[in-house]
C-alpha cells in the first residue's frame, strides 16, 4: 500500500501544482476513518479508496476529484457529517462526497433490469459536477476488479448485471474506453462463466496465430500507405471478449464465423490525411459494404471521432480499420478525462470562474443526443432532467416524475386505482398531505382505502396528465352514474305508461340506432338531455307509434344548453392566487360558487376565467397547463358574499297545475331569483327543466335545493 508521501509524491510527477496539503488531509482521514474496517478480501479497507484514487491519478484528474475519491466512503462509513467533512476539507470536496454517497445509497435499492434507464438517468440527474460520476465508476471499476472475494453467487451476479445495465453506458457516453471494456469482461465473467471461459480458450488459440496475422497485416498495410507517401503509426488488437460475444449471440453466429476479429488502427498527423488514408486502402483492397462510417464529419455523442471501414484485407482476412488523428486518438481512449488533460494544460482556463466550465460542455455533449449507436439518452435530453424528479416506491421501483409532481401524482404513476383511493402518504418514513411536492431520491409510500375516492380539490395540486384525467374521470364517472339510473327511470315509467313491459333487451339490441357504443352511453345522453326519452322509447316500441300523432318536438335533440347572458361577476377581492389588478370573469358553462372547487384559466386580453372543477370545458385547456392559474376562494368570503352568482339547476317535477309557481316560489323564499328557464322535457307526468337561479354561495344554493327537494311536487333536483 502506498504512504501518504509515496501517494502524494506519485500525483506531483504530473500535476507540479498538486495541492499536497489538501491531498495529505484526505489521505489522513480516510486512513484514520476506515482503520478498523476490513474488505471483503481481508485487506485494510483503506486500500479501497486509495485505488479509486490511483485509477484517477493514472487519467491525471484533478486534486479535488482525488480528494473526493480518496473520501467517498467516509459519510457512508462513519457519524461524519458532510458539515464535518466541509470543515475538515473544503466544502467543494465535501459536496462532491455527498454526490457520490448519495448514489451509493441508491445502490442499495434493488434495480430492475428495467429501471436501469431510469437509473442512469438519476445518477445524471444527481451529479450535477461530472466529478461525482467519474468518482462512482472508479469506485465501481475497482468494486469490480475486487468482485471475486464477494461469496455470495447471487450478489455476484446482481453487482455485475448492474454495472451493465448502469455504469457500462455511462462509461461508453464519458468515452473512457479502457475503463469500458474492463468493466464489460469481468461483468461478463461473472454473469456467464462458461461462455467466458470457452471464448477466452478459443481466443487464446486466436491470439497465438493471431499476433503473427496481426504483425504481418501491420506490415503489409503500413507498406501501401507508404507507397502513398503517408506518414502513420498502425497498430492492431483483437476485439473483447464481451464484444465479440455479443456479436455471436446477436447474430446467432459461432465463434468461427465471427469477423473483424482484428481491428486497426492508423494514426495519421491531420484530418485530411485521414481520408488521403481511407482513399488508398479502398483503392488497395475491397471494401466490406456497409462499414464505412464517419464519425469524423458526424462524432458521436461522447465526442469520439474516427473514420471505420470494413476490408477484405491482407492474406484475405476481414478486418476493421480505424483512420483518426493523435488528438482523436487521445479522445477516442481517454474520452473526458482528455478533455481534462486539454484544458488543465491550458493556462487560460485556470482562470478563476472558468476553471470547470468544461464539465459544463461534457454534461452538454451527454446530454446532446445527435443519434449513434449505444445512445442511452436517445429520447431524453439531459436538459429534462431538469424537468423531472426520480423517486422511489417503497420495494425501490424508480418512477419518473415531472417536477412539482406531487403524493397523489405518483399514486396514479403507480396504479389508477392507488391514485383513486389514496388517503396519505410517507415520505421517506414521515407521514406527509398528499399534496406534498416530490424531491429526487424520495422514498414514497401511499396508504389506500376503499372507502375514498378523488377530490376536485387535487386539481390544485396534481401536475401529471394522468392524475388529471384520471381524477376527471371519475368526477365525470358519478355524474355519468346519476344520469344513467335517472334515464332508466324515466324510459321505465314511459314504458309503462303506454301499457308496455320495460324490457331491457330491446334496449340491449336496440341502442346501435342513436351511434352510442353501449347501453349505458345511450342512457348517459338521455339524462343528460342530449337525446329525449321520447326518441328512445319510439325507437323501442314503435308499435305505439301508430296510435299516436306524433309532433315535430317530440325528435328535437337538446344539443346543449344556450348560454345565459348573464356577464360574471367583476374582479372582488374574493379570490387568492390571483396577480393584483386581473380582470375575472365566472364562467357561463358552470357557474362557481363560493365555495366551489375552482381554477382559473387565463384567456388574452380577457383576463382569467373561473370554472368550477368539474367543468368539461377544461379539458379543451388539458395541453396548456401554462394557462391554469392556482386560485381558490378566500375563506373568509364563502358564506359571507355580497354579489350574486348564478347557479344553474336540473328539476324534474310532476306536471301538474300550479307546479311551476311552487318551484318558482321556493326558490324566490329562498332570496333567490330565476334568471333563466328552459323546459328539456316533457312528459305526461313530469316537466323538466333548467333554471338558471341567482345565488350568494353555496350554502344558500345547498339551502336552496333541500327546500325544493322537500316539496312532494318535486322529483329531483340537481346542479348542473
Ligand atoms: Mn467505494
């Protein structure tokens, strides 16, 4: 194990700057901090973290990302508090500490093989300085290097699936490709033993022949470019392990038939010379079709650039070559960590202020998704993350929220029926209203009983489409519900009147005729006044037609009712959530009330207009949530309003003489005028109508309405 000197000593070798006492104070405490822990290899643990350093020093990271290697276990370790470790240190390798712990921690929920998007896409989302990924795949390489002291098959096993799954793609998009293919060959020695160990037998045999092809493929190629007055340096290597078992599991191949065994590579002094090189090579030897590709013009997202072609090469073997520049060449092995040597060699970014912008660009070129193979952030730009808080549940699935997402939307992320029933929810172990907003990395649990059902009031709060509609649903469900046992009703006592037996089958068969797509649409739209009874009841049992003169009324379709005229209520400050100085109009389609779950939705050059929570007419507002404004009714004015506001009311009452002025006169004892007044239906029985009556709020319209429900002329009242 390295001392402290030894250690320090090592990182001024290429960095003369090194910041020896920062280095030391990290090599202390870790040393001290995990002095009585062991590996699982019987080792010290420090020797843990201090490789993690050293896989750093040998890319020449910075001071600080070797300080934050050197801790990154200690908060997880000990009482040490990143306070602690602010004081101690500095508090920018205190924060970066925390970013690597923090995705420790997340480790220690089980990852499905498909969160691991997800997963990937929350480690991004929690390292907001690279550093912090950088530090967790060192950690991860060493972890793996060292996975074979781990007893335990099973956990074997899920370490490496995840370092697939998770780390390998963040590795390829930073470009680090050494740290890649280790990572790949041993994940893949541990996941598939026995093909591992006959490929690495065939591959064996391969390498004995093959270092002889190789050399004398090296010769031969470099002589053509010669013969064109190149200039270059060629080298060969066999493919991977694990890349070469891809290929035979991808293509149901066998080893033997696997191809470009042997890859090339040429290293020329500038861009042009790379297609001078391309230009001799397919002048010299067929091309393979479909290989050539040029990440030259078009790099791919970590920003590797290169010129690949496929050849039927020397001796006739297929081999890949690989034509880039020594700039190119540094970026395609070192990936980040050459953008950090670049930019630590030059001067003028150690300027203060711009010393880390180039994490800033390397989080551009991650999150910048110009397509190329193995493009984990193919759909989803890195500027999202911004957008969207990754949470728990309580067996640690991973879902993805909108930022803002609150309890209740998750409940619906989960399932509707645990959105529709939820009563509370934990976050991370303390209870919490449901309208609590989400933070990343929020365990989240939600209870549930049968006994609930959505409120209007989660509109306020809901941020998800589907928590939206769901909740709309279900308001629309009950409505639906009142309407359909209400039409049946009517349809029975029109049968009967006529001296039928209701028999639901006519109607089982019958309802194709009104282009509804079930008995129950049919029903719904009678009740609510969109198709008569009467049409429904002719349809059934036309029979009784030829008895009866019928008049045109009788088929009208009542498609909706018309507006009133009356204008809403000017702005009084009756209202919260509402910028000083708007205009405010209540809507004509449902009249809000005092006291009514409400929203209100800015319309230009109008100002904002109030419905009530359940208006359909909202849902045309669905895909500008940036129109919705929060408001709610101030509660000292719900029962206590001067203006009046308009209500309107669905009554069926008996036809009989002298009815309507009884309704008129509950309402007008009330303190309640009729503004409006419109018959829907008529039967012999029964009248119903729609009136639009004057109302202080919604205790007076409640108040109202049990008035009216009290008078044995009256069948049923219902606000519409
Ligand atoms: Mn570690």
């Amino acid at each position: 194990m390295l001392s402290k000197d030894e250690f320090v000593s090592l990182i001024s070798k290429y960095n003369p700057d090194t910041d020896v006492a920062l280095l030391g104070k990290s090599y202390d405490l870790s040393y001290r901090i995990h002095a009585d822990q062991k590996r699982a290899s019987g080792e010290s643990y420090f020797t843990h973290p201090l490789a993690v350093a050293l896989i750093l020093a040998k890319k020449q990271f910075d001071d600080v990302s070797l300080a934050v290697a050197l801790l990154h276990d200690v908060i997880e370790d000990s009482h040490l508090s990143v306070k602690d470790l602010s004081e101690e240190i500095s508090e920018e390798v205190a924060t970066l500490v925390e970013g690597v712990t923090k995705i420790t921690t997340l480790e220690m929920h089980s990852v499905e093989e498909k969160q691991a998007e997800n997963f990937r896409k929350l480690v991004l989302a929690m390292s907001k300085d690279i550093r912090v990924i950088i530090v967790k795949l060192a950690d991860r390489l060493h972890n793996m290097r060292t996975l074979h002291f781990i007893s335990k098959v099973e956990k074997r096993r899920r370490i490496a699936q995840e370092t697939l799954d998770v780390y390998v793609p963040l590795v390829e998009r930073l470009g680090i490709r050494d740290w890649k293919t280790e990572l790949e060959d041993i994940a893949f020695s541990f996941l598939y033993p026995d093909d591992y160990l006959e490929l690495q037998k065939k591959n064996n045999r391969l390498l004995k022949d093959g270092n002889k092809i190789i050399s004398s493929c090296v010769e031969e190629l470099q002589s053509v470019l010669k013969k064109a007055s190149i200039e270059c340096e060629i080298m060969g290597r066999c493919k991977t392990l694990y890349s070469i078992w891809c290929k035979i599991k991808k293509h149901s191949l066998s080893y033997e038939k696997v191809t470009d065994l042997i890859a090339f590579r040429v290293i020329v002094k500038d861009v042009e010379e790379c297609y001078h090189v391309l230009g001799v090579l397919h002048g010299a030897y067929s091309t393979v079709p479909g290989r050539f590709k040029d990440y030259i013009s078009l790099p791919k997202p970590n920003g590797y650039r290169s010129l690949h072609t496929g050849l039927i090469g020397p001796h006739n073997y297929r081999i890949e070559v690989q034509i880039r520049t020594q700039g190119m060449h540094e970026i395609a092995e070192l990936g980040v960590a050459a953008h950090w040597l670049y930019k630590q060699r030059s001067s003028e970014e150690k300027m203060e202020g711009k010393r880390y912008r180039w994490m800033q660009e390397m989080l551009d070129i991650l999150s910048n998704s110009r397509g190329g193979d193995g493009d984990f952030l193919k759909e989803t730009k890195m500027a999202m993350f911004a957008e969207q808080v990754f949470v728990f549940s309580p067996n640690g699935d991973l879902y993805v929220l909108p930022r803002g997402a609150s309890v209740v939307d998750f409940a619906y992320a989960v399932h509707t029926d645990i959105g529709n029933h939820c009563v509370s929810g934990a976050v991370n172990g303390r209870i919490v209203p449901l309208k609590t907003i989400l933070k990343n990395g929020d365990q989240v649990s939600v209870t549930t009983s049968e006994k609930r059902f959505p409120s209007p009031s989660w509109f306020t709060f809901v941020v998800t489409g589907k928590a939206r509609s769901c909740i709309r649903r279900y308001l629309r469900m009950l409505k639906r519900e009142q309407y359909i046992s209400f039409a049946k009703e009517m349809i029975k006592k029109e049968v009967k009147r006529l001296g039928y037996t209701y028999d639901e089958a006519r109607l089982q068969n019958k309802y194709h005729h009104f282009d509804v797509s079930s008995v129950d649409d049919l029903l719904a739209k009678v009740g609510e006044g969109l198709v008569t009874k009467q049409a429904v009841v002719d349809h059934l049992y036309p029979e009784h037609l030829k008895d009866k003169k019928r008049t045109r009324e009788d088929d009208i379709l009542e498609a909706g009712y018309h507006e009133g005229d009356s204008a809403g209520e000017e702005g009084k400050p009756l209202l919260r959530g509402l910028i000083p100085g708007m205009v405010v109009h209540y809507a004509k389609c449902c009249h809000p009330l005092p006291g009514d779950p409400i929203t209100g939705i800015v319309t230009t050059g109008r100002g904002v207009m109030v419905h009530h929570m359940d208006c359909k007419l909202l849902d045309r507002f669905s895909d500008v949530p940036e129109r919705w404004l929060d408001i709610s009714w101030s509660t000292s004015s719900v029962d206590n309003v001067e203006g009046m506001f308009s209500s309107r009311l669905s009554i069926v009452f008996a036809n009989k003489i002298g009815s309507l002025s009884t309704v008129s006169s509950i309402i007008s004892n009330e303190q309640s005028n009729v503004k409006d007044l419109r018959v829907v239906d008529r039967g012999d029985d029964f009248y119903r109508i729609v009136m639009d009556i004057e109302i202080h709020n919604r205790a007076h319209l409640s108040r109202v309405i049990n008035r009216l429900k009290l008078s044995s002329l009256v069948f049923s009242v219902e606000k519409v």
